[in-house]
C-alpha cells in the first residue's frame, strides 16, 4: 500500500499550496486513493477520497475542501452533488464525461488507468469533470493523452518503470509532462513527490 505526502503548488507563479497526505491500493475491484490536505500553515484543508473499478471509472468520489464537498460517480457519464459550506444547498449535476479531474494527483493516476496508452500510439481524447479549487466549482475541459516513454529505473526494491505522459489542453493547446510509477506520481504541473514510505503498486495487466 503505497503512502506518501505530495507537496502542491500553483502550476504557474508557483505559490504554496500545502501538502497532500495520501494511501492508496490496488484490490479486487480497480484501486482507491484516499488523503488528508494541509495549507501552508500545517492546518487542515480537506479530504479526497477516490474509488476507481477495474477498468478505471470512477464509482465513488468524495472531495473536501474550504466547507465545500463533492460526491460523484460514473453515472450516466459522470452525475455529482456538490454541497455549499453552509450545508443549506446541494445541486445536482451532470456531464457527458468519462471521469473527474482536479488538482489531487490522484487524478491524473485515475486517468492513466482509464486510458491506458500504448507507447507509440496516437494521443487518446478524453473529456473529464474538473472539479476546480477553491470551491469545487464543476467545469468540463478535454484532454489529449500520449505515452511519450517509459524507462527503467535500478532500486533496492527492484525495478522501477517510469511513465511520461504527454497531456494537451485541447481549449489552449498547452502540453505538459506527467510521469507516474505505477500509482504514484513523480512529478507533474503543480505537483511534487515529497516522501514515499512504500513502493508503488504497478498497474494491472
């Protein structure tokens, strides 16, 4: 089971975010991440808690953050209630999406598992939920993803593979590098792997 702490900030002025504090596994059913978000100063921020099945859909999301709570899941394409801090209101949404996304590296490991390029092959569409900070306000965006390589690292534990992923912004054109071991990412736009107290799980065949 795969722990660790991510550190987060803004992909683009770089400004502190805080940390995630995060398990995740693999089971019989797909794989769940589930982790605890500080702010900069230490104090809690909120939750995320991920369900993916076998083939990567989303069966149960659960986000935290600033008061505001996301629960979603792939129904009908995706369907999500999303609650105000206050607890007076709760709306209901839908979107003729594949999965969510967000700024939680669980995230872009979810949508690793649910593609699953092949090396060489052409960039793969995908239309995602994201649920955008600090309010976890829904917005679709579309995305092209591509296996740009894998390379094989030596460690103590063994063999470790290491994934880049090319992802485009089809609305802007913008491309950006993710690299995944496994279920955990390396590095990525706005996130860094702090500490790793586990090896990463690999993905199913």
């Amino acid at each position: 089971m795969p722990r660790g702490r991510y550190s987060l900030h803004d992909p683009h002025d770089h400004t502190p975010l805080g940390e995630e504090h995060f398990h995740c596994a693999p089971g019989p059913s797909g794989w769940r991440y589930v982790s605890q978000l500080t702010g900069p100063d230490g104090g809690h921020r909120g939750s995320v808690d991920l369900a993916v099945d076998e083939l990567g859909r989303p069966i149960r999301v659960e986000l935290a953050l600033a008061g505001w709570q996301v629960r979603g899941a792939a129904v009908d394409g995706v369907t999500w209630v999303r609650s105000d801090p206050a607890g007076a209101e709760a709306a209901e949404g839908n979107a003729p999406a594949a999965a969510f996304t967000g700024t939680s590296p669980a995230f872009l490991v979810a949508t690793a598992r649910l593609l699953r390029p092949a090396a060489g092959a052409a960039a793969t569409r995908v239309r995602l939920v994201a649920l955008t900070d600090p309010v976890l306000a829904p917005r679709t965006v579309d995305q092209a993803w591509q296996l740009a390589g894998s390379t094989v690292h030596d460690t103590d534990s063994g063999p470790l593979v290491v994934d880049e992923y090319r992802v485009t912004a089809l609305d802007t054109g913008e491309v950006h590098s993710v690299h995944l071991a496994g279920d955990v990412v390396l590095s990525a736009p706005g996130v860094e792997l702090e500490h790793l107290e586990t090896p990463p799980s690999a993905f199913p065949a």
